[in-house]
C-alpha cells in the first residue's frame, strides 16, 4: 500500500512538472489562434474559433518565410563551421600532450563569459569595411565566437571517452591520424557531435543581437529580427507576435523531439570513464 502511494505521488509530480513545461507552449499557440480581444480576457478564453490573421500577417507583411529561410541558411552554415573547426581541436586537446593545453581548454571554456555588446562595434567595424552588412556570411562567421567554444566544450569530453587502444590498432595497421579520427573517432562520438551540433544551433537560431545590428535590411533579417519587429508601437499586434513565436520555437521543438535517443546518449557519453 505503501508503496502504491508513493509511485502515485511520483506521478503526480512528473504530471505536474509536464504541465509546468508544456504549459507556456499551449498559451502561445493559443494565444497565435485567439483573436485580439480574447488573448488578455479575464478569465480566459479556453475554448474559441482559431483565427489564422496572426500567421497571415507575419508571413504576408513582413516575409517571415524569407526570415525563417535566412535563419535556416545562417543556423546552418554557423553549425558545419563550428563543427569544421570545433571538433579537431577537442580531438587535438582530447588526445595529445602540449605545454598550454589546460590553459587553451580552459581559453575555450570563458569564451562564454564574453558579452556581445563589448565586442559589437570591433564587429560591426570590421564588417562593415569587408562589405559584409546585410550578409548571411557576417551572422555564420560572428557565431563562431560562441558556436566553437561550445563544440570544444562538449567534444573533448566525448573523445577521451574514446578507448585508444582502437586508435593505436589502426596506426598499427598503417592508418594516418586524420583518417582515424575520420573513420574511428568520429561515428563512435556521433551522439555527442548531434548533442554540439543541436546546442549550438539553437543558439544560433535564437540570436538577436548581433542578427538585428549586422543584418538590418528586409531581406537578410533572421526570424526572431522580424518578430521583434512587431513589438514596436503603441499598440503591439500579439496575435501576430505569437505567431512569429510559435513558427520559430516549431521547428527546434519537432527537430529536438525527432532526434531525442540521440541527445540522451550523448549527454552521457563520456560521464562514466
């Protein structure tokens, strides 16, 4: 009986916690569907005729496809030159032995600590004498400065988990060190190289700042510079805004929920020596 009513309680707690996180996703679809007069009733309209005007709007009069596209394109890019550049050098920091590596992980590691306001005008500066304002390459090269260290960060862990007896039997066998960490290395920290890839994707897809100041005109804006957009004004069309909301969290949501055994695997990879 006892422990009945404690795997009650247990799930009563899961269901609550579920509630807790799914609730604020149920409010902005909803509030994406409600008309304007319903969304700050008192109490709340829980049953309504969904009204697509919001979604019309944003894609209508502020081209929130061509937005979602340019962020796919920027979100994209920043991750494969992330990966390209992140995952080498945690393989380099993961395997070999070099005076200054504890410091050059740890250089890696307080990237973090930058704020992007401090080195906005350098940036910008830089960008505008290459040419590259209102240019999707500017946004994929400025997210480096947090796309890599991430991948640094997370991989380094996962190749050392890596046994090296495999490593030392393919040199043996005559493999270069590139081609083992191609063939070897790689598909075995796979999980872990998805877990990088989708922690610094969404962090590249969420920008803002650096996005609304280097890509300023309508047809290089990313999703969540057309959505900020709205905000502007006496009156802030929410309906609209939630729409916006709705189609930049969908794709992170479903892409999360489609590879979710991967990100399980990886989060533990490498934990257990």
């Amino acid at each position: 009986m006892k422990q009945r009513a404690l795997t009650l309680l247990h799930g009563l707690f899961l269901l609550a916690v579920a509630l807790v996180i799914v609730f604020p996703f149920y409010w902005m679809i909803a509030s994406s569907l409600k008309p304007e007069s319903l969304i700050f009733r008192l109490p709340p309209a829980w049953r309504f005729a969904p009204d697509l005007a919001g979604y019309a709007k944003a894609i209508t009069q502020n081209d929130m496809l061509r937005a979602l596209a340019n962020s796919v394109i920027v979100t994209v890019g920043a991750v494969a030159l992330g990966l390209a550049v992140g995952a080498p050098a945690a393989y380099a920091l993961a395997r070999y032995e070099f005076r200054g590596r504890a410091q050059i992980q740890f250089w890696y590691v307080t990237n973090w600590m930058l704020i992007p306001v401090v080195v906005l005008i350098p940036f910008y500066l830089l960008a505008a004498d290459l040419q590259l304002i209102n240019n999707p390459v500017v946004l994929i090269l400025i997210y480096q400065t947090f796309v890599v260290p991430l991948v640094v960060w997370l991989l380094v862990d996962q190749f050392r988990a890596v046994p090296v007896a495999l490593e030392e039997a393919a040199l043996l066998d005559g493999m270069s060190r590139f081609g083992i960490f191609l063939r070897i290395t790689l598909p075995l920290t796979l999980p872990g190289i998805t877990v990088a890839a989708i922690l610094a994707g969404i962090f590249a897809w969420n920008d803002l700042l650096y996005a609304f100041i280097l890509t300023p005109s309508n047809d290089a804006r990313t999703a969540p510079v057309v959505m900020m957009g709205f905000l502007g004004g006496y009156i802030i069309p929410w309906q609209t805004v939630m729409s916006c909301a709705v189609m930049i969290c969908a794709p992170v949501v479903v892409g999360g929920i489609a590879i979710h055994k991967y990100i399980a695997r990886g989060l533990t990879l490498g934990a257990v020596k």
